[in-house]
C-alpha cells in the first residue's frame, strides 16, 4: 500500500487555482491504497478554491471602482478648468461668439432708446387709463340701468296691488251678492226638499220608481272627512256594548242605526247636501253617514263631523 502526498500549490499550478488558496496538502490514495477517504480532501480542497474566488473577485472590483473614481475626479476637474477658462477669456474669443466684434455704445444712441422705451410705456398708460374709464362707464351703466327697471318693477308691483286690491272690493261686493242668492236658493230649497215624515225604515218610499229612475248614484259616492266640525249631542243614543267601526260608501249600516232616532232632520245646519229621494242622513258616532231608508245601503260617509 502506498500513499502519495501532493503539495496544495502544485495541484493548484496544474488547475489555475491561485497558489494562496491553497495552505495544505491533500491525500490522494492510489490505486491498491487504503486509509484516509478522498471525498474529505475533495471536498476540502473545493472550498478552499471557492474562498480564494471570491476573495479575488472582490479585490478586482475594489480595483475598477477606485479606477471609475480616479477617472471621474480628472473628469470633473478638467471641465471645470475648461469653464473656468471659458469664462476668463473675453466675450469675443468665447465659443460660439468667434466672429463677433464689442464696440462701445454712443451715449447719445442710449439716450434715445430710453426715452423711446419711456414714451412707449406713457402710450401704454394712457390707453390703459382709457380702458378703465371706459369700463367704469360701461359698469355704471349697466348699474343704472338695473335700479331702472328695478323702479319699474315696484312701481308694476304697486299697480298691481291696487288693482288686486279694487278687484277685491269688486269681489266682495260679488260676494255679498252671491250670498244673497245663496240664501235665496237654500230658502227655495228648503222648499223643495223632501218630506221625510212619508220614510219609513226598511220600506220603499211611494214615488221611488219615478225618482230613482234617472238617479247617478256614482256623483255621490264618496268618503271623506269633513272641513269643519260640530260639538252636538242630538240624533245619538249609544247602544249598549257599541264599538265604532268604520264605514263606507257600498257596505251596509247595521239596522239599529235606521231607526228615527238617528235622523240628522236638520242637516243643513251642519254643512251636508240635500239627500236625494229615499235617502236620509243618520249619525253614526262622530260620523255623518247617507243611507237608503229601504236597505241602509250607505251612499256618502262623513268622517269626525261631530265632536
């Protein structure tokens, strides 16, 4: 059995690797050796070469960023010369300005554009000045013009209001006048109205055929509240075990409420319609309902008419 020793920097020589990766000696068995395990030394020796890459990798970076550096520095002082040169040479031998020739001016030449410049801002002045006043004018105008129709507007306003005031008057003596009709056809219906001492509740009435012949029950049928309300105690008897229940046009009142006793005769005094032909006013509750004296079917409900 024979074991060969291999110095680290020769086996590094014949690899390229860079002789201070390598500071020991790796066993190497021969064929027929037996002893120490290769992977080991193997495996030694990869990390070993690994670490000396790495190390030179940063060194050689370390090495160019100092070089950029060193180049950038030149270059930044070199333009700055180059400006400051620039700048130190006269206008005419400047870049761009080769050519060009500096003279001096006349004061005379000087004199006349500034008074030239100064004439044309005294123009620009005035013709602003102009301007404003003829804005002003235009505003104040228009301004004047405003409270005008202003003017006019309350001055609409005031004839219209005597004129709605005279129509008023007029209106009022419209009114009483019409009030005086009115009296005249309650008086005249008072007349026509039906007498209901011929009604009796549950029967016909003796002329119901001629009156309900042509008879449009729909102008009637309506419910709704009324515009005003009545403190009275007349036309109701509360039945015993009573509960109010609300009605309306279409169904039919139970039979206790089409007895006389419920008989609105002075209806007129609580603001209802003459009834037609067969129908009376019964107060039900604080309501005021039109029923038909045959079958209590109800005709028109009047809702908190009494109180």
């Amino acid at each position: 059995m024979k074991r060969l020793l291999i110095p680290a920097f020769a086996l590094a020589l014949g690899l390229g690797v860079p002789i201070g990766a390598a500071n020991a000696a790796i066993a190497i068995n021969a064929p027929g050796a037996s002893g120490v395990a290769p992977d080991a030394a193997w495996q030694q020796f990869a990390q070993n070469h690994e670490r000396g890459d790495r190390r030179d990798r940063r060194e050689r970076k370390a090495n160019k960023d100092n070089k950029d550096n060193a180049n950038r520095g030149i270059r930044d002082r070199a333009r700055a010369d180059t400006a400051r040169e620039q700048r130190q040479r006269p206008r005419a031998d400047r870049p761009g300005n080769r050519g060009m020739v500096t003279t001096t001016r006349n004061p005379a030449d000087v004199n006349r554009e500034f008074q030239q410049r100064r004439n044309a801002n005294r123009s620009n002045d005035a013709n602003n000045r102009r301007n404003n006043a003829q804005r002003n004018n235009a505003q104040r105008a228009q301004a004047q013009d405003r409270r005008n129709r202003d003017r006019n507007r309350a001055e609409r306003r005031d004839n219209r209001r005597d004129n709605n005031r005279a129509e008023r008057r007029h209106d009022r003596r419209d009114r009483a006048d019409r009030n005086e009709r009115r009296h005249d056809r309650r008086v005249n219906r008072h007349n026509r109205r039906h007498d209901w001492n011929s009604y009796r509740p549950g029967h016909r009435p003796g002329d119901w055929r001629r009156h309900n012949r042509n008879f449009d029950r729909g102008a009637w049928q309506r419910n709704h509240y009324a515009s005003r309300r009545y403190r009275s105690n007349r036309y109701w008897h509360r039945p015993n075990n009573w509960r109010y229940h609300r009605y309306a046009y279409g169904q039919v009142l139970p039979r206790l409420f089409w007895s006389r006793n419920y008989w609105i005769n002075d209806y007129w005094n609580y603001g209802l319609y003459d009834p037609p032909y067969g129908y009376v006013w019964v107060r039900y509750g604080s309501d005021a309902a039109l029923i038909n004296v045959y079958n209590g079917l109800i005709l028109r409900m009047t809702y908190r008419l009494f109180y």
